[in-house]
C-alpha cells in the first residue's frame, strides 16, 4: 500500500465523527477515501450532515503521527499487512457481514485467512482444569484433521485453543481487541510470537490502541464471521463466549457446545446454548462430521506421547467427576480407543476403577 493511499483510509478513521458506519456510507457514495476528501462540502453534508462534513474539510492533528507509526511497523516485517475494504485480499466472509470492519491489520500469514477449514473455539478466560484441558484436546484433534482455529487469545479456553491447535500442526488464527504492536495478555507474548509465525494475529484497532474493555465484544464478532462454526468450550451465562455464539448464529453459522456438569457455573452457558439449539459435542469427531469435514466416525486419534507412568493421573483426570463417554475420552487424551481400553482396564485391575464413573466398561465392552 503506497503512503498516501494510507493516510487517506487512516484519515477518514480519525475524523471525528466518523465510525466505521459512517466511513462506509461515505465509501458507497463516493469510493475510495481519495474521492470523499475531493467532495465539496454540499456533497458530503448531503450524505453525513453538515457537522460531519466539516469535520472532513480538516485534517487531524494526529494522522502524520498515525501513518509514520503504520508505515515503521510493515516496514519491520513482510508478514505485516493492512488490508481495506477494497484490497482483494479482504477476507470475502467480513465483506457480507452487517458492519465489516474498514481496515484490518495482520501480522502473519495471509493465506491463512482463506484457509477452507475454519472453526472458532472459544470459551472462559477462568475455566476450571477439565474445561482447559477440553480446549487444547479438541484442538489439538481438530489440528490434525487439518482444521484452522479461530480464537481470540484470551487467557484460558482461548489460549489453550490456540496452543492445541499448534500442537496438531495446523495454523491458527487469533483475533485480537487491540493493536498488533501490544500484546495482551503480556503472558502470552510467546503464544503470540508462535501464532505469528504459523497462522496469523488479526485486528481492526489502529496501533497503539489499549486492551479497552469495549473492543472485545465487537472483536467478536470477527471470530465467528472468520468461522464456519463456533464452539464454545465453557461458559458462565454472563460470558462474552456466549456474544460470540449468538452472532454466528445470526450469520448463519454452526454452534457447537460441550456440556458439562449440572453444579458447574462454567457450564451453565453452554447448557442454555444448547437449550436454544446449539449442538452439543462431546468429541472432536462429532464437530468434523458435521461441517463435513470427513466422513462419519473415519477420525482415530495418534496416540498421546506421554509418559506410562504419568498416563493413569492424566486419564483420571480427564474423567473429572461426571459420567464421561469413550469418545469425549478420546477427545481430551488424544489416545485411540485400543489404548484408551488397555489403559482403563489396568485402573480397574490396580484397584483406582473405584473411582471411575459408573457404567464406563460396559460402554467401552459395546465399543
């Protein structure tokens, strides 16, 4: 992108008076930014009002510091983008969305933005250690079917997501609420760096902008339209996974829910997704065959790397509490259902199947 067709965009953002609804209104009537600020005043007071239009006459005070700081940062890289509304490269699923953002920065690989296989997963920033683990283990499972996951780096599901996902060596894509030279949280400045380099950072927030606590609802809404689906690991009914869920849904796109247990706060969200017709999940598997990914129950999981030693306290760990199915074992161990009985029956043979859920080996003996 040329200096000058940057500050143009960057300009028309910075006017005051002039959010992303408005720089559309004018883009439609006039084109390019270029030709908004060629308009007389009568033109663009006829299309925004005559405060707004004054507005445009001026330019602000702040965009020389803008665009230097815009241009020093995709200097730094050549996998530093920003993107308009009428770049080509402009994620086409944004374009059909109600209020696509105007400029879209990116740090990281572009095609991965196309990727054809693109679920979100989100979920709460403060799960409990079965909700934590059931993000990276479904990630994980999804990365090696070849799934691009979608999330937004936040503390907990997200970040467990994303780490799953590069663990089943696919990329992922993480969408973020402020500006691409900040990370936020600081403690996942090394997640951040990994994701740069094998997926993509993505935002629509100028540089410089803080962790607002307004930008990450509205970042939202870019993980579900980037998405073919939306899973949402863990939930409160207070959480903004569950915003994330409603607008996929409002664009026409999958939800998913793991349920959870009945006493759980965490679970409550995804129980009244499920209530109002998302789709619950209790494997990876389940989430594949729906978006036709591959063909029903075809997925084995590789087998966990682990330690022999260590694998037992990692299974009873990942049984939590509540009746849990072979498949949704599967899904958070990453072991094949061969090895998953073999070590099961050793439990119940050194005495631990006492504290195994009710019924799980008659289950796995049907299996």
């Amino acid at each position: 992108m040329q200096p000058q067709e940057l500050a143009a965009w960057l300009r028309l953002l910075l006017t005051p008076g002039v959010g992303k609804d408005t720089a559309r209104k004018l883009l439609a009537a006039f084109g390019l930014p270029e030709a908004v600020f060629a308009q007389p005043p009568d033109a663009l007071s006829a299309v925004v009002g005559p405060r707004v239009a004054h507005a445009l006459q001026q330019v602000p005070a702040e965009l020389d510091d803008q665009v230097e700081h815009a241009l020093a940062w995709l200097a730094a890289s050549p996998e530093r983008h920003v993107l308009t509304l009428a770049d080509p490269r402009f994620p086409p699923e944004l374009l059909h969305m109600a209020d696509p953002p105007v400029l879209l920065y990116v740090m990281g690989d572009l095609a991965v933005l196309a990727h054809p296989r693109r679920l979100a997963m989100v979920g709460s920033r403060n799960p409990t250690p079965q909700g934590e683990a059931n993000a990276h283990q479904f990630a994980r499972a999804l990365g090696q079917a070849g799934v691009c996951v979608v999330s937004g780096m936040a503390l907990g599901v997200d970040g467990a997501a994303h780490a799953g996902a590069l663990e089943g060596g696919a990329p992922t894509i993480a969408v973020v609420g402020t500006g691409l030279d900040r990370v936020y949280p600081r403690r996942h400045l090394s997640l951040a760096h990994r994701i740069a380099a094998h997926g993509a950072i993505v935002s629509e927030y100028p540089l410089g902008t803080p962790p607002l606590p307004a930008n990450f609802p509205q970042r939202n809404r870019l993980i579900a339209g980037l998405s073919q689906g939306t899973l949402v690991v863990e939930a409160t009914l207070k959480s903004g996974s569950l915003i994330t869920a409603r607008m996929a849904a409002e664009q026409g796109r999958e939800v998913f829910a793991i349920p959870g247990s009945i006493h759980a706060p965490q679970s409550r969200g995804c129980h009244a997704l499920i209530r109002q017709g998302a789709k619950l999940v209790e494997s990876a598997q389940d989430i594949l065959e729906d978006l036709r990914i591959v063909e029903p129950r075809s997925l084995t999981a590789e087998p966990a790397d682990v330690d022999e030693g260590g694998e037992p306290d990692k299974l009873l760990d990942a049984m939590g509490f509540d009746p849990v199915s072979l498949d949704a074992l599967q899904a958070r161990t990453g072991l094949d259902t061969a090895h998953l009985q073999a070590r099961l029956l050793e439990l119940e043979l050194d005495g631990t199947v006492g504290r195994l859920p009710g019924g799980l080996f008659q289950h796995l003996g049907q299996a």
